[in-house]
C-alpha cells in the first residue's frame, strides 16, 4: 500500500497575499522593462536595417485588415444607426455626425489598435518568445549586442510611429463605409450626410484620436516584447505568451482609452467652456 | 642604464599565469531550488576544460555565471582578475566579447541568412567595409567545413550538424580569447560528432584560445579534453560533500577509483559496488 504524503494546501488570505505578491512583482518587472527600453530608446538609435523590416511587418502588412475591418465597421454603424435614426425624422440628419464622430473617436484608434495587438503584437510575443527559448536572445547579449535595444526599441518606435497612420486608415475606411450604406442603400441626400458632420466635428476630434493612438502603439508594443522576453519554455509557454500579449494590450487598450478620453474631454472643457 | 630589467628569466622562474576564469565560492539557486553550491574553480589559460556531470547538475548554469549572462546568488566570478560582478552593463558587453559561445541548439538567428549570422559580431563591433567582411565570412566557413552555397540559407534549412558550424563560426569571428561550448555534440550523429569534436580540436592551433567544453558525451571527454572537472547534482552529494568531485586529466579519469565517477564514464544505470 502507497502512503501518498500531502502537502497542507495554503489558506485563503495566504493564497490571496502570494497572488498580490506575485501581481506587485510583475509590476515592478514590467516597470523596469519599459524604464530600461525607453533608455535605449534615447541613448542610441536603431539601424535602418533593423528598423525597416519591422515597419514593413507592422505597417504595410497591416494595411489591408485595418482597411478592410475599418470599413465593415462603419457599414455596420450604419445599419444600426440608421434604424434607430430613421424612427424620429428631424435626426436623420445627424447621422453622419453621430457615425463619422463615433468612427473619428473612438472606433477608428480602438479598431487599428485591436488589429494591431492581434495581428502584431501576438507575433512580436511569440518571435521574441521563440528567441528567449531557443537562446537567440542569449546569443545576442553574448556577442554584445543588449537585446532591448536590437529586438525592444525598433519594434517600439514602428508600432508608436506607424499606428497613426493606420488610425487614419481606419478612419477614412470607416467614414467611407458610414457614407456608403447611408447614401446608396438608405438614400439619405449626400449634402445633408456631410454638411452637419463638417460643421460639429473638427480637428480637434481627429488629433485626439490619433493622440490615442500613438498611446495603445506604446502599450502594445512593450506589453508584447514584455511577454515575449518572459515566454517560459517550450510551446506551451509561446503559446501563452502570444494569447497574453493580445488580452493584456486589448485591456491596455480599453483602459488606456477610457482614462484618455476622461482627460481629453476635461481639456476640451477648459480649453472651450461652454 | 640599469640592466636588472632586461634579465631574462627562464620559464620555470616566471610566476604562473593567472587563471582566466576563476569561480570563488559561487552558490547559484533559481527561486528555492539550489543548482551550484560554493563552487571554487579556476580555468587555465589556453588549457580545454571539459566539464561533465549527469543532467541538470549546474553545467550549463556554469558556463552562464563565466560569461555574466546569470549573476551569481552568493560568491564573485572573475574574468581575466575583474570581478565581473563589480562591471557596469558598458565594460561587461566588452568583456563578453572576449567570450565565444557556442550554444547547445545553436541560437542562430532564425530572421538572418547564415552570410548574416556569421557577419553578426562584424557589423555591430567593427567598422569593417562589406569586402571585408565577406572575406572573413568565407575563410571562417571554411575553417568550419562548410559550403558557401549555404550562405545564402536561413538557419532552418540547416542540419543540426550545419547549425552547430555556423554557430561555431559565428562564435570566433572577433577573434575570442576563450571559447565556451554547451553542449556541442548532442544530438548529431557519430560522424558529425567527431567531426565537431575536431574543430573544438583545431580551433586553438589557428586562433590562440582557453576552451571550456561542457558535455555529457564521454567520446567527447575523451577526444579533447586535456583537463576534466566532474559535477555532481545536488540531490546527489551529501549536504558538506563538494559538488565536484572530480578535477584532473583524462588519465587520471580512467583510474579514478570514486564510484560515481566511473558510473558515469562507464554509463552505467547502476553504480558498482567495489
């Protein structure tokens, strides 16, 4: 007969006190990751062999489903817009208000953030994750090369620099995709779907998206290549790499949007009281 | 003109030279598991250190702590009489650079060419012009017995035998000062062994260079060793027991009448009872 030997199982405030312990540790890992990568951000710049690639991965290769999603996205804004537009006669006019404001905002950065963090960011976890497993990452600093520098700063700057333009992608696809559903398959007046919409929004809508923007690049860029240099091993640990990157930046995201759009509105309001 | 400098000394009169590498009581533990415990070695200039020892006994933990890729938990690692603990991230990326490396699977960036990963340490550590780096690049390939036809491949498309060449070339284009090898025949076939065990042979007669050769590959041991240190795992020496236990050459290994010992060079599941 076996005698299994049990180990006492931890009690609650001791399980609660290990996971803020773990949570405050990962903090201060993911701290002293971006305090270290903005450094090297600052003290040397990337090669342009280096840097190119991966603009060319993040920007170009991004084009057509930040495109395509951008789009569909505004044609989905107004199907259902529409339906509740249509119901009291004097706001069929705001509709393109209401649609290119909603696309200008908040659907244009969050969307080309969303893709960014799926399509890029997943891969910067599991490239880099597959570097730390199969000591590529190793074999850098070993030939005097600080992997935050090579594999941290270029993938940093492409996402920060290159995701405004993809906002503005997404924005005018969806703008375009609004338009189309509301002038061709619902017949609103073109002139009466744009004229309101010049008039409420202004420049002031499109900067702070696209401030908003170069915000979520930031986040998704350093919680990817964070996840990635602390990939544990083998697939499994890729794997889980890679899903993270996705959850944490598309949480980043979203938090990062509500606390934006809090402080923006607060400038808006000093800035043009009503 | 004083002439008491110019005296020569005869060679049994110069002091010995002192060690490259030396570990001083070093204790390295991962959260609470303890891999080395008061580690004392020196590694000789321009000698092949071969380090054996059964899996997960702190071999390659070793070769980490000599080129400051791990920083020990307790005790001080020299290179060259520098306590690398006392270096800053700028002179230790100079010292590293007086290290080759050779890693267990290579660590060949998977996103460059082999021309590119043998060129590596060139571009990012001289100022050497594109010919000339070229010329390094063909005559270290064939140093290592390989094809430049290769150069132009990406490292899967190479056999495990071709990695570990292209990884040895990479590891002595600056020109090291010592040569760490993890692991260099595991996994390749007799032939490919052997003909890696020859390069590790004739790497010091064309470049002048301290080997240290971690390995649990006794045809290895046998080939290029010229001294031996055996570890043991922790789980399996007594609590004040050193963990090495045994340091000497290749003839003093075959008479070495410590148990463990010739369990292991024997490679016998049980150890024999004399």
């Amino acid at each position: 007969m076996s005698t299994a030997v049990s180990t006492p199982t931890p009690g609650p405030m001791r399980q609660l006190l290990n996971a803020a312990r773990t949570m405050f540790i990962a903090w201060g890992e993911l701290a002293d990751f971006i305090l270290r990568s903005m450094g090297w951000l600052f003290f040397k710049r990337p090669s342009r062999g280096t840097l190119l690639p991966i603009c060319f991965q993040v920007g170009v290769l991004s084009v057509p489903v930040v495109g395509i999603t951008g789009l569909f996205i505004g044609m989905v804004l107004a199907v259902q817009s529409y339906a509740e537009f249509v119901r009291i006669p004097p706001l069929k006019d705001w509709l393109g208000v209401a649609i290119n404001g909603s696309v200008i905002r908040e659907l244009g950065p969050v969307l080309a953030a969303t893709m960014l963090a799926g399509r890029v960011g997943s891969a910067i976890a599991a490239e880099l994750g597959t570097m730390r497993v199969t000591e590529q990452i190793d074999a850098l600093t070993c030939l005097g090369v600080n992997p935050l520098h090579y594999l941290v700063v270029p993938r940093f700057l492409a996402c920060v620099l290159l995701i405004p333009l993809l906002t503005v992608l997404a924005d005018f696809m969806g703008i375009m995709g609004g338009a189309l559903i509301s002038t061709q398959l619902y017949g609103m007046e073109p002139y009466r779907y744009w004229s309101l919409s010049q008039d409420k929004l202004g420049m002031w809508d499109i900067m702070t998206g696209l401030i908003k923007s170069v915000f979520f690049g930031a986040s998704i860029a350093l919680i990817s290549c964070f996840r990635g240099f602390h990939s544990k091993p083998g697939a499994e640990g890729v794997g889980k790499a890679a899903t993270e990157s996705f959850v944490h930046s598309f949480i980043a995201i979203l938090a990062l949007d509500f606390f934006l759009s809090m402080f923006f509105n607060s400038i808006y309001r000093q800035l043009w009281p009503e | 003109m004083s002439l008491t400098g110019s005296i020569p000394l005869l060679d049994d009169q110069l002091p010995p030279a002192p060690p490259l590498v030396r570990l001083e009581n070093v204790h390295m533990q991962f959260g609470p598991q303890p891999v080395l415990r008061a580690i004392d070695l020196d590694i000789r200039r321009g000698e092949t250190t071969v380090i054996i020892g059964e899996s997960g006994c702190g071999k390659t933990v070793m070769l980490k702590l000599m080129i400051g890729l791990l920083r020990p938990t307790q005790g001080r690692v020299f290179f060259d009489e520098q306590n690398l603990a006392d270096l800053n991230e700028r002179a230790l990326t100079q010292q590293r650079l007086r290290f080759g490396y050779v890693f267990q699977g290579a660590a060949l960036f998977d996103s460059l060419t082999v021309f590119d990963n043998i060129a590596f340490p060139l571009r990012e550590h001289t100022r050497k012009s594109a010919q000339a780096i070229e010329e390094s690049v063909l005559q270290l390939l064939a140093e290592v017995g390989l094809a430049p036809s290769l150069l132009t491949k990406k490292p899967a498309e190479l056999s495990g035998g071709q990695r570990k060449r292209v990884g040895l070339a990479r590891a002595l284009i600056l020109g090291p000062e010592i040569m760490l090898y993890d692991e260099p025949t595991t996994g390749l076939d007799p032939i490919m062994t052997d003909v890696i065990n020859d390069l590790i042979l004739q790497v010091p007669k064309r470049h002048p260079v301290t080997n240290v050769v971690v390995t649990h590959d006794m045809k290895t041991v046998m080939k290029v060793a010229e001294r031996i240190v055996m570890f043991m795992p922790l789980s399996r020496v007594q609590p004040h027991e050193p963990q090495i236990i045994f340091d000497g050459t290749p003839t003093e290994l075959a008479i070495c009448s410590e148990p463990r010992v010739q369990q292991f060079v024997r490679g016998e599941a049980r150890m024999s009872v004399p």
